[in-house]
C-alpha cells in the first residue's frame, strides 16, 4: 500500500512521520530515503513525537550513527548509514537493534545489504523551494 503526502514545511514533514508513528509496531522497520536535507531527520521527529518521544531531543546521527530514544510507547532506533560502505553496515548489528519494543528508522537505506520484513519505505523528494513529496509504501 502506498500514500503519497505533501510537505511544504518541516512541520508538515513531521506531520507525516506522527502519522505514520500510529501505525508502529514493536518491530517496526521505517527506510527513509531522500537526498541530503530532503527531510529524513524531520520525518524522524515527527515519528519521535507520535510515539511520545519529545522531538527536540531528535538529531541527525550521521557521526553517531545510531542514536536511541526513550520515553514513549517504543523505544525509537534512529540509524543513518550515509558514512557507511555497505560491507560496514554489517558490522552495526541491525538485526539486534530491530528487537524487542523498538522501532527503527534507518537513513540511507540503499547501503544495506539484505532487505528487511514488512519493513516501511519513506520516499522524500525535493520539490520546488520547501516542497516535498512524501511517499510511503508499506511492505508485507
């Protein structure tokens, strides 16, 4: 199933991802792509605060590479695999971070090397100025 979604904001693109946080399951897989400053992060604050997680507390973890958030209904796994070759991805253990009462949002989605089950694609193209198309596709 896809929908397709319309941003012309960071608030709208954070819209999006409180929406799609409703339907999250512990489990959870979201692969966001989009080009760099596409909206991914915003996406991932917007899913942060549908599921309880202050979004302020949301940042890119390009130098982190994962960060975790707690305090709402699910833990929340943020990933970004933009510094990673896909042989390294490997290496970060993804399969244990996607267990238990987790969801995972993974950027950069293209650098890994196996799929994921029932997983959720985000598709965030640039538009004009501020404008983004926001495509969602759900797997399984």
């Amino acid at each position: 199933m896809t929908r397709v979604c319309h941003s012309h904001g960071e608030g709208d693109t954070a819209a999006a991802g409180r929406a799609l946080a409703g339907d999250l399951r512990p489990g959870s897989v979201v692969l966001l792509s989009g080009d760099l400053g596409a909206g991914k992060t915003a996406f991932v604050r917007g899913i942060a605060e549908g599921l309880g997680i202050d979004p302020a507390a949301v940042s890119s973890p390009t130098f982190t590479l994962v960060q975790e958030y707690r305090g709402g209904r699910l833990r929340l796994q943020h990933v970004d695999l933009y510094r990673l070759q896909p042989i390294e991805v490997d290496d970060l253990g993804l399969d244990e971070l996607t267990l238990g009462d987790v969801v995972t949002a993974i950027e950069w989605p293209e650098r890994l090397t196996r799929s994921f089950d029932d997983s959720v694609a985000v598709d965030i193209l640039h538009g004009e100025d501020d404008a983004r198309t926001i495509r969602i596709t759900t797997t399984g």
